[in-house]
C-alpha cells in the first residue's frame, strides 16, 4: 500500500513539473520578448498606413522579397519593387484625398499576434479619389495578415479587402476579358522603376 501510494505522489509531482515546465515553455520570455517587439512594430506600421502619407517609411517595413497576396483581387506579387507598381502611392499626386488632413485612412479594430503572425482587422475610412468619395456605405472592411522575419520585416502579406461594387465589377469584366492568368492592364510589372 505504502508503495502505491508514493508512486501516485511520484507521479503525481512528476505531472506538476511537467505542467510547469510547459507553462515556462509558454511564458518563454524570449518568445514574449519577440511576439511584443512584432505587436509593436505590427501597430507602428498600421500607424503609418493610417496617415497614408510617408511613403519611404510605409516601403521600409518591408523585405525586398516580400511575397503579397490579395484574395479579391486574384493578385499575387513576389516582390517589393512589385508590390510597390501595385500600390504607388508615390505615384497618385493629388488623385487621393482624405475629407480633412488630419483623418486616418484606416482604423484598426483588433490586432492579434501569434509567434512573427500578425492577425488586424478594421476599416477604411471614407476618402476622395479622382475627386470622387469613396464611401462608406459598402463597408471597406479588412483583414490583413503579415508575417514578420528575425529582423521584424513583413516578409508576407495577405490581404482580404472590401472593394466598392465598382470596383469589383471591373475586376470581375477584366477576369472574364482576360481570365485569370493575366496580369490587369493596369498593373504593369514588366519595368523596374
């Protein structure tokens, strides 16, 4: 009886420190350490993007090896130099236009990290473009993943954005025009700039 008995504490104190040593293996503090550096770089860059106004300093998150991805747009871009042709903000003058100076392009409603993965939803906020609103009324919510290097640069992006009706009947006539294979005229990745 003795013997069952202080091998049922044996065991019993082998399964604490087993929890226990998973628990410190959770609240790892090197990972901690990272995951936080990755929140808060991850919260820096939805900032820049928000004031959608530095261009150099919303470019410098990034790997020159960045892979995108954008769902609705079918699009898929193995690079910086890519991924720039494809946004362009350096390129749009006066085309974008917030209501007011001081207004956030966007607004991030929840920001999860797990490990280098960034989890942020939100919205856009109303805008000119080509001096016509873009407005709310559709929603312009998104949900974008990035993944962050050692160096907590993205190295990925994945973004699942809301597009006005207007925008998505373009791209389904081009899909249907062209198929999905082809590059949109507009984006013209041939030409390093």
């Amino acid at each position: 009886m003795k013997n069952s008995i202080s091998q049922m504490i044996w065991l019993l104190l082998m399964a604490i420190l087993l929890m226990a040593n998973g628990c410190n293996q959770i609240r790892n503090p090197k990972v901690n350490d990272f995951e936080q550096a990755v929140r808060s770089e991850a919260l820096e860059y939805f900032e820049t993007f928000a004031q959608r106004s530095d261009w150099d300093k919303f470019c410098s998150y990034y790997r020159n090896d960045l892979h995108f991805k954008d769902i609705m747009l079918q699009l898929e871009l193995d690079s910086l130099w890519r991924f720039k042709r494809f946004y362009k903000w350096d390129e749009e003058g006066n085309r974008f236009q917030k209501l007011f100076p001081e207004q956030k392009h966007l607004d991030l409603q929840s920001l999860v990290v797990e490990g280098n993965t960034v989890v942020a939803k939100g919205n856009l906020n109303p805008f000119y473009y080509d001096g016509v609103i873009v407005d709310p009324d559709w929603g312009m919510e998104f949900t974008i993943w990035l993944r962050f290097d050692e160096d907590l640069k993205i190295m990925e992006q994945i973004d699942w954005m809301e597009y006005d009706p207007g925008t998505l009947e373009n791209i389904i006539k081009g899909y249907k025009e062209r198929s999905f294979e082809k590059v949109p005229d507009w984006l013209n990745l041939s030409k390093r700039n």
